[in-house]
C-alpha cells in the first residue's frame, strides 16, 4: 500500500481490539485450532485461519442481530 492510505484493518473502534484478540482464541480453541505463541500465522494452514476468521465474523452478525433485536422490543 502507498505511503498515507489506510488498511481496510483499521478498527473504527480501537479499543475493540482486545476483545477481538479474546474472541480469536475463544474461537481457535473451540474448534481445536493451536494459535502459534509467537504471533506468526505463516506455519498455519489456511483453511485454519480462514476456520477462525469465518466463525468470529458469524458470531460477530449474531451478537449485532441480538443487540438490534433488542432495541426494537
């Protein structure tokens, strides 16, 4: 990427970052996946990760639809 643009990445709310951070080892360990300890994903097969990512983006759109849900009662 050139010099000033922005990842498509970026948190619009940077103090979630945490919480994702949780839910992607919630996630990994539920479905039996080993998150490498020092931080590289290289070694990762990639049916694994996209495993993780494609799991914490349903559960991501379920807790948003109950939270909805809930402001229109």
């Amino acid at each position: 990427m050139g010099t000033g643009s922005s990842s498509s990445n970026d948190l619009v709310v940077p103090q979630a970052n945490q919480a994702l951070e949780q839910l992607k080892y919630e996630v990994a360990q539920e479905l039996g996946i080993q998150i490498p300890n020092d931080g590289y994903y290289g070694h990762m097969a990639t049916r694994d990760t996209g495993a993780i990512g494609g799991h914490i983006t349903r559960r991501l759109v379920q807790i948003a639809e109950q939270q909805l849900a809930g402001q229109f009662k």
